[in-house]
C-alpha cells in the first residue's frame, strides 16, 4: 500500500506557483508604492517650499 498526498491530483495546489505572484505584488508594492510614493511626496513638499 503507497501513500499519495491527497494534494497530487489538485492543479493549483503547488506552493512554488502561489508564492510567486506574491513575491511579484509585495517587489512592486515596495518599489512602486511605498519608496516612489514617499519619494515625490517628499520632493513636491521641498519645492513648494522653495
């Protein structure tokens, strides 16, 4: 008698395809969202200073 994992048959149930897009979304929410954001804010209040 063979044991099989009852997740063999499940097409979605490989961890390495599900972590990718969110490896994907927390890259561009760093990037993007967060630094870039902060940056411009930043820049825009320094020259309205000005």
């Amino acid at each position: 008698m063979c044991l099989q994992l009852f997740m063999l048959d499940f097409l979605h149930a490989n961890i390495h395809r599900m972590l990718s897009p969110d490896l994907l979304r927390q890259v561009i929410k760093g990037t993007f969202k967060s630094h870039l954001v902060e940056w411009v804010c930043n820049y825009l209040l320094t020259k309205n200073d000005e």
